[in-house]
C-alpha cells in the first residue's frame, strides 16, 4: 500500500489511517506500506504491518500539493521499489500521491471525488498544475483493476467525469474514529476555555480551501448576529503551512468587511480530542461546500449528537438522513437552517438522530468492503 498519504491531516490522511489500521485487523491480508523516507519516519505502523521506506529527495505530501508536483526520479524510485517486493496487489488510499508501478503487479487505487475535475480553478491555482495532476488521474485510473471511492454520490460523479463502467467503481465509505463522541460538559467547558470560545457558535472543520465556499458561512453569520448577538463562529483547520490550495487572507478582508472580524475565532489544527470536544458543545457543525467527497466532519459531527447543516451540493443528508441542507452559495436560506438549531430541544432531537444514525459507519465495515475487492482483483 502507497502510504504517503499517512501523515495528512485532511480526509486522505484520515482515510488511510482509518482503512489501514482496520485492514491489519484481519487474517486475510498481510500488509506493506509503502512510503518515501521523509515521509516513512513520520509514520507509526499498526502491529503486524511491515513498513517498506525508498529514498527521495522530499516527502510526497510536501511535493503533490496544489503548488507543486512530484520528482520524477522520486516517481521511478517508489515505482521500482514497489516492484522489486513482488507484491501480489498494490493498494493507493489516495490518487493524490501517486506512482506508477514499474511491474505488472494488479493496482486499486482511490479516488476520493472529482472535484478536481469539476472545480479546477478552485482547486489548483496554474493550469500546468492541472494538466499534471489530470495526466496522473488518467494514468491512475487506465492502470487500476479497480476504483474505491468513498460515497455513492463521489462513486456517480468519478462514472460521469472518467466514463467508467458500474463494476469498475467501488464505494467502501468512511468512518469517525472512535475519539469521536458526546464529550462531557466539564471537558467542553476546559477545551472551549482553551480556545477562548464560548457558547453559542458555529463550527466549520476542514480546509480554508475556494470550494469549501466560507464566505457564505461568513455572511450567514452576519445575518444571523441580528438574532444572536453573541454568537461566535470558530473555524478548524490549518491556516498556514496547508499543502492544499487555501485562501485565509481573503476570508480576513471579508470579515472584516461584514464587521465580523470579532467574532471570529482561527483555531489552526486541533488534535481529535479537542475536536470531539468543540464538536460537543457546538450549536452547529456548517460545511458550506460547493462538493464533498465525502466530508468526515459529517459524521464526526453527528457522533457526537451535534446538528449538522450542510449545502446540496455534497452527499451529506445521504450519509446521515438528520443533516439540514440548504442550497449551495445562498447564505440567507445558511442561516434560516441554522436559526431552528438555538433552540436546545431541536438541537437535542436533531442530534440523537443523527448520532444514531451514525454508528451505521465502522472502519471495519470499510476494510471489510475493500478486503473483498482486493480478493476479487487477485483472482
């Protein structure tokens, strides 16, 4: 398996910890991560699980990023090294590092959506940059037995963008991990003391990126402030030093603009125990984005018993029936989905639905769904 993307703090990160750690479980696979030398010592595998590490000249997460692009003598090295260990399948958690076996070895890759494809300027900033990550997408996809992906709705739209056949793609899913659940209130008071917060706000978790759309977050929380003078809106994710395309400062000019500046509360990354915490005590959990592949908070959120408010243009009532949806881009009917959430029995009602509706997502169940692709393929 391609580890590169172990030490990423985003969805891919996640999604290969997760997957990785629930496939060691089982006693039908024997596993090998894969992964550059800067990147390998970052990496703690799970029991049983060899790591296999390849000289190269800077991590792969460092150099795939929205800037930049891989070496090609780094490509070759991982590629070779791969073949070399004669493996019976190879496994890529994320397109987004990938490299290209030097062997005939049987590849599954995954892709987590197609955004890229659909929202090109909101994901790279110079069209070279696109041409390489489609040339590799492309490559990707032409040298996999199979496509994983992570939801029904990112599994249709790679179908419609690549023209893929049924049986080719895959949904295995996602899960919280297990940190992820109502924390008591004594924890939420010490952890919103910690970041200077205080009730009521909203919550966002992800990246600052263009298609995450925050401005409509942002100007639905100046409209909301005529009804709830003290709210807050605290945003969770990394404003400097993310590998992916963000845009922190002109989210700073527009706060300030609204005279929201305040009310705003950059929290940069925060490790998961915080996170359940200012998940916990959260009026809503908002995730305004113009696409999702999946969208962990989503179900990190509902774990928790926390209301989530979600645009349409992602999967996310599909993954958890109790999300308010609101339309992409209109940050009127944003804050006409969020005003219902103040009241504390909505909040609760709302939360216990989708918490229960929560546990339907296990990172056994995804390893289960990937294990038995990895059978099919090597048959």
């Amino acid at each position: 398996m391609d580890a590169a993307c172990w030490p990423n703090r985003r969805g891919y990160g996640r999604f290969t910890r997760g997957l990785v750690t629930a496939l060691a479980e089982r006693d039908d696979l024997r596993l090998t991560l894969v992964a550059d030398r800067p990147t390998a010592v970052q990496i703690t595998p799970p029991a049983g699980v060899r790591l296999l590490s390849v000289d190269a000249s800077v991590a792969a997460g460092e150099a795939a990023s929205a800037t930049g692009r891989r070496a090609a003598l780094d490509l070759l090295r991982c590629g070779l090294a791969a073949a070399r260990a004669g493996f019976d399948l190879f496994f890529y958690p994320s397109v987004s590092t990938y490299f290209p076996l030097v062997s005939r070895t049987p590849q599954v890759v995954t892709i987590h959506d197609a955004i890229p494809e659909r929202l090109p300027a909101l994901v790279f900033p110079q069209r070279r940059l696109r041409l390489f990550w489609t040339l590799k997408v492309r490559w990707a996809i032409h040298a996999a037995r199979r496509v994983l992906t992570v939801s029904p709705f990112a599994a249709r739209q790679l179908r419609e963008q690549f023209r893929l056949p049924a049986h080719r793609v895959t949904v295995v899913g996602e899960a919280p991990d297990p940190v992820f659940g109502p924390a008591p209130q004594e924890v939420v008071g010490a952890v919103l003391e910690k970041y200077d917060l205080r009730p009521p706000y909203l919550l966002f978790v992800g990246g600052l990126s263009p298609h995450k759309d925050l401005p409509t977050l942002l100007r639905a929380t100046y409209r909301l402030l005529g009804d709830q003078p003290d709210l807050q809106l605290a945003l969770a994710g990394e404003v400097e030093g993310d590998r992916f395309y963000t845009e922190p400062l002109r989210l700073r000019s527009l706060a300030e603009a609204l005279g929201i500046a305040e009310r705003l509360h950059w929290l940069g990354y925060v490790p998961d125990r915080d996170l359940a915490a200012l998940y916990s005590g959260a009026t809503a959990v908002v995730l305004p984005s113009l696409a999702e592949g999946f969208g962990l908070p989503v179900v990190e959120a509902a774990a928790c018993a926390t209301p989530v408010v979600a645009s349409d243009r992602s999967h996310a009532a599909e993954v958890i029936a109790a999300v308010r949806v609101f339309p992409a881009g209109d940050d009127a009917a944003l804050a006409a989905a969020v005003r219902p959430l103040f009241d504390a029995a909505t909040r609760r009602e709302i939360g216990a639905r989708g918490r229960e509706q929560a546990a339907a997502y296990r990172w056994d169940a995804a390893a289960a769904r990937a294990a038995a692709v990895f059978h099919e393929v090597r048959r």
